[in-house]
C-alpha cells in the first residue's frame, strides 16, 4: 500500500538555524517524490521534485531534499532558515503516470525570531 | 501565465443540500485532479481527469462526482451536504497526464452548517 510519513507534527527553529524535515514513503514502485508547502489560508506550492537520476535535488526558497531508497526517504533541508519559512510543508508521492498523489500529514514549521 | 483558479474562494451550505465547486487550470494543461484537505484526515485524493474523462477515483462515496469539459475547466459536485464535509478542496492542474508536475489552486473553503 502507499503511504507517506511525516514523523514530526510540529517543528519550531530559530531564524538562521538549519533545518530538516523527514518523510519516509511506502510504495510498490519507483515513486515520484514531492514536497509542498502550504502557508495558511493558501493552496500547496512545489518546493522540489524527484524524479530520476541525481539523489540531491533542489528546489526554490533555497530547499532541497535527498532521496535515499535502501532507507525509503526523501528529506527536505534548508541551511539557514528565514521568518518566511514558517507554513505546513508536505511530501508527496506518485506515479509515474496520473495525478494521484499520497500526501504526508503535514509538517508545522514555527520560526522564532 | 495565471495560475489555477479556483470559485468559489469560500462556501457556506446547509446540511442536505448540494453543492458545485470549479476550477480552471492553467491554460493549456489539460489533467487536473482534486483533493480534500481537512484537520483530521489530511490530503485525500478525489479524483482525476484528463480529456473530459475520469481517470481514477479515490476512496470517497458516490455523493461526490466531478466532470471536465472540453476546455479543460473542471467542476466538482457534492451532494446531500454532511457536516463532514467541511474542509478545503483543492484542484491542481498538470500538463498531461505523465505527472510531470502539478500546480495547485488555492482551494474552495467549504463548510457545512
């Protein structure tokens, strides 16, 4: 069965530390990963996407994310985190055709200033 | 280019009645796919469509009902409204259907009184 897990609820980090986010995924083929981010109020925007090829990808906003297969993880990171950074962060996995994603339960990113 | 336009923005309704939600991809894509999103059960897939046809259908009981028409815009219909109904329903729209990457509107903010 598909599934996604985000271990971590709620995150809280102080402005200019790092940051990383987990999510591990259970699908029966070579998924394609995702993370979002949602600020309130607001629909889902692509931090970062894995499809293929190199395991490091990045993304906007200065993300990026490591896909790890023997360990069934695709973890979001940032080195140094800014106020704007605070939203619900969501990884996502799918086919390789379709739209039909899994999502994780969300990740609550609170930054202190 | 504009993004995923999604009207409603917010709703109101009553317990039994119906209601329909629209959304308007990005000009050119012709997938787009819709989610629930509320507290308790995060993001669960709806359904799916492509060239005015559906293509899957998540685990949702048959009050819910969707079409595409043939200029890719795309509505969703609940009817008999439950009070569990409440949530934010996102469309995203993609390209095709090789889920290369799907852009997210800002979602309908239902709620059932």
């Amino acid at each position: 069965a598909q599934s996604v897990t985000q271990p971590d609820i709620h995150i809280t980090v102080s402005e200019g530390a790092s940051l990383e986010l987990r999510c591990n995924y259970s699908y029966g083929a070579t998924p394609y990963l995702f993370w979002y981010v949602q600020s309130p109020g607001q629909g889902l925007q692509l931090l970062l996407k894995y499809f293929s090829g190199d395991t490091l990808v990045q993304g906007i906003k200065g993300f990026e994310a490591e896909f790890k297969r023997s360990q069934s993880s695709f973890n979001l990171r940032k080195p140094s985190v800014h106020w704007s950074d605070a939203a619900e962060y969501f990884c996502a996995v799918g086919p390789h055709t379709g739209n039909q994603f899994y999502f994780g339960t969300g990740t609550s990113l609170t930054v202190i200033p | 280019k504009a993004g995923v336009t999604q009207t409603p923005r917010y709703l109101i309704k009553t317990r039994g009645q119906q209601v329909t939600l629209s959304c308007s991809p990005i000009s050119g894509h012709r997938s787009v796919s819709w989610y629930q999103q509320t507290p308790g059960q995060g993001l669960q897939f709806l359904f799916e469509y492509f060239s005015e046809t559906q293509r899957n259908k998540g685990n949702f009981p048959g009050r819910f009902s969707g079409r595409q028409f043939s200029n890719s815009r795309s509505e969703m219909n609940v009817s008999t409204l439950e009070l569990g109904d409440s949530a934010l329903y996102l469309c995203a729209s993609s390209l095709t259907q090789s889920n290369t990457e799907a852009f997210f509107g800002q979602g309908t903010r239902l709620t059932v009184v």
